[in-house]
C-alpha cells in the first residue's frame, strides 16, 4: 500500500515496486515503489470463507442484445480486413457494464482469490487512476537474474470437465502465431520453447507454451518488454496494423485492460520481476462495473462464436459479482 498519494510514473523498469502499465505504450506506466509503500501480508486461506452459488451478476437482455449487434458487426468487419490486407490476426475487445455495489469490493475480492486459485489476482487503486480488480491466467514475463519465462497464451473453449479437449485448426494457428511472434522478437535470446499444451484459466481452456530463454545482461528487463507488449496476443498481426485497425474502429480506450502489471525487484543487487497481462479484468465505478473482453479475430473467425466467446469470458468476473 503506497503511503501518499502522489502518482508516480516509471520508464526504464530498472525500479522496485508493483507497477501498472496500461495497453497503450505511450500510456502513463503507474509505480507504487517498495520506498514508498507499507507492506501487509496476512493468511487469507485461513481469514475469508467463500461459499459458491449458481448465481451470475445480470446484464439485461436488451443490453446483450445491442452489444451483441455492435460487436458482431465490428467482427464481420475486421474479418473482412483481415482478408484483403496483410493483417493475419486482431484481437478484438468490448467493455460490459454490469450493475455493481462499490461497498462489496472487498467481499468481490475474497471469492476471487477464492474461486481463482492459479491465477494472478489482484485489487489495485489509485486516487487518480482509480479502481480495477482482476485474475490473469497470462504471464508477460518472468525473470530471475538473467533467465527469463514467458508465454504464449491464446485459443479458447468452455471448460466441460475435461482436459482432453480437441483444439480446431482457427485456435490451433491463432496460438502458433503469437508463439511465432515471440520467439521471432526474442531471437537469439531464447533457448526452450514447450510444445501447446491446454491450460485451465477458471470456466475457460486456453493453449499455452512456455518460452524460456537468457538475457545478455540481467538488466535488460526493459528491452524484453518492449520487444513483448503488446503481444499478438491481446494486439495482432503485424502489430502497426493491428493497432492502426483498434485504434480505429474498436470504440473505446481500452485503458490498463491488456496491459500489464506486476512486481519488480530491480537495483540494489536485485533482479527479478513477474509481470502479468492484465486479461479477465474490470474497472470498478461507484454504482457499476466495466468488464473487458476481448478475442483473436483471424479470417477462419465467426463473428457469432466470437461474440459467444466474449460473452464465456465475462463470466470470470461476472461469477464473483453476484
Ligand atoms: C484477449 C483476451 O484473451 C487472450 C488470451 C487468451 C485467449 C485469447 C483468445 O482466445 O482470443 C486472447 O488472445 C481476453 O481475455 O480478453
């Protein structure tokens, strides 16, 4: 927890503390520094109870069914981009409002660390920026002096009480691409890449393979991610053109949604960092909150399983929202 409340930026991630880092590269990258914040760890397996229900936060009908228009129409057209230019993939996104009690934040917390064990889950605010909350099943980036982790997260299908899931060929290429992109930009610094495997993240299936490698030097955190964010993976294919593509016809300002955050433990002999793609999130208002989604268009896309596949992933949030 920061002791003031002064907004304090960071540039070269040569820094200690947990940072917030929003999609846009240009955007302000948020700094809580270790200097300037208290420390309070406590065990909560043993300090919160969670108790599941079958009930979800609700959206009106008349609210899905006019989002639903907008994004389907915004998919069949970046599919058709995609099919007369050079762009191969764009993930596209939209933002659900859900009716929300700013006072059962804490509460909404506890089910989500409950309910979302493996992942990254956090609670962050700043008077300036405001509130998020969120459970990342996505790692940007590891490292540990100079060995480095990363992931190529992408695919996705509905957890039905298996692992053993067949992966179609649209998922299969739209995953093999980001782990192309990866290895490409990290170059020789790479040494292992796993083959896909399916991942668990919540109700949802992903293909993931992990990427390890060496950096040259151990302070060389910031040109890794430079190289990494935003990965094609939450941007696109190629990336100039994906992003000239959002930028134009996604609507919104997605903010710190797939972006990243995390901790760094840089200078004073130390380096190791463990940063997250900030996915499965939402912004928290007084009254509501905004849900992000978002999924890889590629010219084989439907634009209704897209939105169904959008719709799968509120679900995360909307579950701890009841
Ligand atoms: C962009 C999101 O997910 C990414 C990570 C895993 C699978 C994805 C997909 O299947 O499209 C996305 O690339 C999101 O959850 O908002």
């Amino acid at each position: 927890m920061q002791n003031n409340d002064q907004l304090d930026l960071i540039e070269n991630f040569d820094e200690a503390g947990f940072v917030f880092v929003p999609f846009e590269v240009n955007g302000k990258k948020v700094l809580f520094s270790t200097e300037n914040s208290n420390f309070l760890e406590f065990d909560w397996k043993n300090e919160i109870e969670f108790i599941e229900t079958d009930v979800i936060s609700k959206v009106s009908s008349e609210q899905l069914f006019s989002d639903k228009q907008v994004y389907e129409r915004r998919v069949e057209h970046c599919i058709n981009y995609i099919k007369e230019s050079a762009c191969n993939k764009i993930v596209l996104s939209r933002k659900q409002m859900v009716h929300f009690k700013r006072e059962e934040v804490f509460t909404v917390f506890n089910k989500l660390i409950f309910k979302y064990p493996s992942a990254f889950c956090y609670l962050w605010f700043h008077p300036e920026i405001g509130c998020w909350m969120g459970a990342s099943p996505e790692k940007l980036i590891k490292t540990e002096n100079n060995l480095f982790e990363t992931m190529s997260l992408a695919g996705t299908q509905k957890f039905k009480g298996s692992m053993r899931v067949k992966w179609q060929e649209k998922e299969r290429e739209e995953q093999q691409l980001v782990t192309d992109y990866i290895v490409d930009v990290l170059g020789s610094l790479v040494t292992s890449v796993s083959q896909p495997f399916t991942s668990k993240a919540g109700g949802l299936l992903h293909i993931c393979s992990m990427i390890r490698g060496e950096m040259d030097d151990m302070n060389d955190l910031k040109l890794l991610i430079e190289r990494l964010h935003p990965t094609p993976a939450v941007c696109g294919l190629p990336k100039d053109l994906a992003l000239d593509f959002l930028h134009k016809y996604e609507g919104y300002d997605r903010e710190f949604y797939s972006g990243f955050l995390g901790e760094l433990n840089m200078g004073a002999g130390k380096c190791s960092a463990e940063l997250f793609v900030n996915l499965r999130c939402m912004q928290i208002f007084p009254e509501q909150v905004a849900i992000y989604v978002g999924g890889g268009i590629t010219s084989k896309s439907s634009a209704k399983k897209e939105w169904e596949e959008t719709v799968a992933k509120t679900m995360t949030m909307r579950s701890v929202l009841s």
